[in-house]
C-alpha cells in the first residue's frame, strides 16, 4: 500500500511539474513573440522551467526509478492535456 501510494504521488507531482513547464512553454510563446527581445524571454523561460522541472523530478523520484517512471507517466500526460488546452481551432478549408 505504501508503495502504490508513492507511485501514485509520484505521477501527480510529475503531471503538476508537466503543466508547470508546458503551460509556461505556451506563456512564454504568447508573450515573446510580439516582444522586442524574443531571445530574453525564450531564454529566461527554459532556464526557469528547466530547473523547477529537473529539481523537482529529483525531489520526487527520490532515486527510485518506479518514483521516476511514474514521474515521466504524469509529466506526459500534462504535455498532452496543455496541448489539448491551448490548441487553436484551424480554420476549416472551403
């Protein structure tokens, strides 16, 4: 049971990590691209997603690779929900 438990912490603390560096993936494509230095803002956000993403599969996983596995299982799954979230409607072709 401990165990399950851990898992199942493990993959909601990966899916919260996920929509934590895909949505501000999605923030940071919206604000620099009419920005006047795109550069800064791509850079400052990997930087900043990348290190909250990295230090908290290292919090989690805990150096267990079932904790890392699940981790992974949730952090994709946030990919795939901030994708469908954020998608635009293509127009329709006549």
């Amino acid at each position: 049971m401990n165990e399950a438990v851990s898992l199942v912490t493990a993959m909601l603390a990966g899916g919260v990590l996920g929509a934590i560096f895909f949505g501000g993936l999605w923030w940071t494509i919206r604000g620099a691209l009419p920005s006047t230095a795109p550069a800064l803002w791509f850079l400052g956000s990997f930087i900043l997603r990348a290190g909250i993403a990295i230090g908290g599969v290292l919090l989690v996983t805990r150096g267990d690779w079932r904790n890392a596995a699940a981790c992974m299982l949730g952090f994709l799954a946030a990919r795939a929900a901030v994708t469908w979230i954020t998608r635009t409607r293509r127009a329709s072709a006549p």
